[in-house]
C-alpha cells in the first residue's frame, strides 16, 4: 500500500507502458483531491471508443492496485470533461515526471501552493526578506537596509507582511508615527469594496530617513483593532461583479500595484513571513519580486527547509521561472570563529544550488553558454555565495529597534550589514534598468 510521497513515482511507473495511448488522448490529467486520492479526466471523446476505454478501465485497476487507499475504486476512478483544453486552461498543473502528456492538477487546502511563478512585470523592482526559520534577523536587516537606500536618496517602500507576528513597523515607527490603518485593514475592506477608505491612511514616513524617504505600510494601524476577526478574514478570495474569482494573493499583488503607483518610490522591500507558510508563497511566488533573499543560519533545519521548497520547484516544473531571483543571505555570521562559520555556510549553500538548481555543465562549457546556468563554487556573483550580516551584541540585547536605528552610526550598519546592502543596491540598478 502506497502512502503519499509514493503517489507520483507510483504514477510515473504506471503510466509508463501506457505512454502511447496516453499520446493519442492528451492530455490526461491526474487529479490528486484534497484528501490525496486520485481520479484520472479525460476528454469526453474516448468514453465512447472502445479501445480507449479498455485502456482506461486498465489504467484504473493498476492505479487502484498500486495506491490503494489513496486512489479510487477503478469504476470511479476516470472522469469525462466535455472540452478537457479549455479544462486545462483553468487549472494550473505540471507535468508528471517521466510522462509526456499527463499533467497532475493537486488540490490543496490552502492557496498557497508555490508554484504560480508571476512574471516580472512590476514597474517598481521589488525585493523579498525571507528565512525559513524565524528570528534570524530578517526584518532588523530589512529596516537597516532600507535605512541605508534611504540614506542614498533613494524613496522606499516597506510593507509589513509579516502579518501573523508583525515587527518590522515597530523598528522602523516610533509610537506617534503610526498610521491609521495598515495591510489587514486594506485586505478586509477590499472583501466589500471600501478598500478606498483606508488607502490612503495605511502609510506612514518613518522619521529615521533623511535624505531620502522610507514609506512604511504596516500591517495594522496604532491601534490593532479587533486585528484577529481581520486577520481570520484576509485570505478570503473575492468574487467580482462578473464573477471572477480573485484569491488574496491576486488581491494583495492588486495593494502593492496601487500603493507604488500612488508613492512612486524607487524600490519596495516586503518583509515576508518565515517557514512555508501562506502568506511567504505568496510573496515568493506571486509579487513579481526580481530579487529573493534567503537568509540562512547554518544548520540542518534551514537547509533541509530549502531544499524541500527548491525540490517542489523542480517537481512541479517552475524552477526555471524562480531559480534566477534567488540570493543566500548569511544571517547573524558569529564574531568568533566567523571564518570557518562562513566557509561551512558557503559549502552547504553550494550544495543545494548544485544538487537542486545548477544546471549540470557539459565538460569544456563556461557558465552562461547556451542558456545553462551555473556558477562555480567559490564566485562571489553566485546566488548561493552568502551575502553577510554580522551578529553584534548591541542588536542582540534590543529591546527597541527604533531607538537603535534612532541613534544610528553610519560606520556600524555598513560593517554589519554593507554586503547586504551593497547587493539589494546591485539589483536594484540592474531591475531599474531592465524595467
Ligand atoms: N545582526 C544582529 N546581531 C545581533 N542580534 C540581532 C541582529 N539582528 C537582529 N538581532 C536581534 O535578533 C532578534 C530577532 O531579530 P528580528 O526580529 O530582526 O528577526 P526576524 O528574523 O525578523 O524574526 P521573526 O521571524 O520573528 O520576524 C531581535 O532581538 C534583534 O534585536
Ligand atoms: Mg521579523
């Protein structure tokens, strides 16, 4: 009896003798259900060919032999669909590995699936702060960061994304700073059309920025409000006049089109939420960002998390549309022993990037011909090559950001965090060009 993860290998050796007949139907989707069981669709035409239906009836058993529980009784176990193309258009599915013509569509129970890579068509380049494990210093590097672009002149927008244990507004607002309103309000306003109330308040200019202007969008205002009735409600899709379904992400990219549109600021930074969660798919995968830091503490629960996520990308064919905004950022590099902490950090990070998204370069090939990518291990442009933030005592023992960055010394965030800062600007310039 198979259990889940043998599903889809499972599959591949079942369909394999049968590719030929699975060419002649194409497509044949694979359709795993919400509880994990699977059902096959196919067009409506080969209900009545005899010979097809044989082969399907085959298909059926085997599935149902192999999977057992997670699959269904064979004589339940095949669909019609009148025009299974126009089926198909409204799915969003990957190929099943091995097998030309058979598309897997898997149904989860939350929206997030990682895998709807958006394109970068963001007018604003759009950098994401994300670590799999929380409290590696994520968003203190994203306020110092944006306090240094701001330093520069430059106009940034920050959002708080973080919103099941937002912070990042703290660092960056002082009390009496706050606006109004922030994210969450915005996302359930928008469920009944008053999105328009709070626009324009949910934005506040952090008075750390002198130069420049840092825009700070929090994700709620001074004073929370029933913060978790809304907070239940955001992930609410929303179903237009016509209606069209727009899942919260589709409505969250909707916010931060408006909001650069209204502040026209030169870059925006999104402080997303940690761990393969909801709300990070949706920043990763959705927000057309051109630049995604992974901050990394070296340890087998930050690699092993990244590799699951950069497995996924590789399993339901996407990893080409992601892999080239990717960039490792070593997190909290310790003062003592940094040298080797840092060569350990380099080698681990190497070996994911190779296993999981370098493409294997053909002997005698430099990196870049012919469209492969690949880096070597030791090139500091590589995305696997960690962008450093230093661990220092006076971050450590905060009790307030704010009166931190407040008081800031110019000299201290370019040693701790000037690789970081000096890269988010590197790719800021190469976006603003490309856009
Ligand atoms: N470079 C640093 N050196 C030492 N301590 C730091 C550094 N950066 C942040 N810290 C401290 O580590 C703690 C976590 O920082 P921060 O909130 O920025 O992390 P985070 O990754 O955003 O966490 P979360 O996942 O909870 O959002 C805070 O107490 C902060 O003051
Ligand atoms: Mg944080």
């Amino acid at each position: 009896m198979s259990t889940f993860d043998e599903i889809l290998p499972d599959l591949t050796k079942i369909f394999n003798p049968f590719q030929e007949d699975v060419t002649k139907m194409k497509p044949v989707l694979v359709n795993r259900d919400l509880n994990g069981r699977v059902r096959l669709i196919v067009d409506e035409k080969w209900e009545e060919n005899e010979h097809q239906h044989i082969v399907l009836d085959e298909m059926a058993s085997k599935i149902n032999e192999e999977l057992g529980s997670h699959a269904y009784p064979a004589k339940q176990a095949v669909l019609f669909e009148p025009d299974i193309d126009d089926f198909l258009k409204r799915e969003s599915c990957f190929q099943l590995e091995g097998i030309s013509d058979v598309f897997v569509i898997d149904r989860l129970a939350v929206e997030g699936n990682w895998s709807r890579i958006s394109d970068l068509t963001a007018s604003v380049p759009r950098t994401v702060f994300f670590s799999i494990k929380g409290g590696v210093g994520r968003s203190t590097a994203l306020a110092a960061t944006a306090w240094a672009l701001a330093e520069q002149g430059k106009k940034v927008l920050v959002l708080d994304l973080d919103l099941e244990s937002p912070g990042l507004s703290s660092a960056l607002l002082p009390e009496d700073r706050r606006p109004f309103y922030g994210i969450t309000d915005w996302l359930v306003e928008d469920l009944v059309n008053n999105g328009d109330v709070v626009f324009e308040n949910m934005v506040a200019t952090s008075a750390l920025s002198h130069n420049g202007e840092i825009l700070v969008v929090p994700a709620h205002g001074a004073n929370p409000g029933e913060y978790i009735a809304k907070l239940g409600r955001v992930w609410m899709p929303k179903i237009d006049s016509d209606g069209k379904r727009h899942s919260w992400s589709d409505r969250l990219r909707r916010l931060l089109d408006a909001l650069e549109a209204r502040w026209q600021p030169d870059v925006t930074l999104i402080d997303s939420r940690a761990g393969i969660d909801e709300v990070a798919s949706a920043c990763i995968t959705e927000l057309s960002a051109s630049t995604i830091l992974l901050f990394a503490i070296d340890g087998d629960q930050t690699w092993s998390g990244y590799r699951v996520l950069f497995q996924h990308w590789n399993r339901t064919g996407v990893v080409r549309d992601i892999r080239e905004r990717l960039q490792i950022v070593g997190a909290m590099i310790p003062e003592v022993g940094t040298e080797e902490y840092v060569d350990g950090l380099l080698e681990r990070a190497w070996d994911i990037f190779s296993e999981e998204l370098y493409d294997e370069v053909p002997a005698g090939k430099i990196s870049g011909e012919d469209s492969v990518w690949s880096y070597d291990q030791f090139d500091q442009s590589a995305p696997h090559y960690p962008w450093e933030v230093k661990w220092h005592r006076s971050f450590a023992v905060l009790k307030s950001l704010h009166g931190r960055l407040k008081d800031i010394d110019p000299e201290m965030v370019k040693v701790l965090f000037g690789p970081l800062i000096a890269g988010v600007e590197l790719s800021i310039e190469i976006d603003g060009g490309s856009q």
